[in-house]
C-alpha cells in the first residue's frame, strides 16, 4: 500500500511539474515583442528553416504537449517539454495502480486465510 501512495504522489508531483513547464513555455510562446517571431518554443532544436514556417501552435494536456504547427500543416513537438515528463507520468501512474491492486490481492488472501483458520 505504501508503494501506491509513493508512487501516485510522485505520478501527481510530476505531472505538476509538466503543467508547469507547459504553462511557461505558453506564456513564453505568448509573449509579443522582439524576438518573438518564429515563436521562441518553437526554435529550440529544429532548423532555422522550419521554425521560420512556425505559423502557430497548440497545446495537449494528455499527454503533455506543446506542438508548432506550420504553414503547410505539419506539426512538430517543442523542445520546451523534457522527454522524461510524459513516460514517467505513465510508469509512475501503472505502478501506482499495480501496487494498489497486489495491496488488495493480498489484502484479500489474508482475510479468507484468517476466516478459513477461524472456521477449521
């Protein structure tokens, strides 16, 4: 049991942590001014030309994402989010889920023993 609630808080801690770099990187992609065109989330490991053909952008919350998309209606993934964000959710969140279950298995297994035993 103990096992699920870590790994549940760190699945919810983590996923936070992507809203948040998600958040920052759509203020900054929001962010007029010089500089910001090809929007700056968008430059960050691509060529300069196709970050040039960078026409707007959307945003994915399941999972994180932040995706430029270009004038002849392609898309590409930002840089902004860490590739660790969105697996780490997903391993943290299936062990979480696995743990509660063997919990309740054994949980489970340990009453029929004891009612068994209370019966013989």
């Amino acid at each position: 049991r103990v096992l699920a609630v870590v790994a549940g808080w760190a699945a919810g801690l983590l996923y936070v942590w992507g809203l948040l770099i998600t958040g920052l990187t759509v203020l900054e992609a929001e962010d007029g001014g010089t500089d910001s065109s090809p929007l700056r989330p968008c430059r960050a490991g691509v060529s300069p030309e196709l970050a040039g053909r960078v026409v707007d952008y959307s945003v994915s919350y399941l999972p994180l994402r932040f995706s430029c998309e270009t004038a002849d209606g392609g898309a590409y993934d930002s840089a902004g989010i860490p590739g660790y964000v969105n697996p780490g959710v997903a391993a943290l969140a299936l062990t979480a889920a696995a743990s509660a279950v063997a919990a309740g298995y054994a949980s489970e297994r340990r009453a029929r023993a004891a009612s068994r035993d209370a019966g013989a």
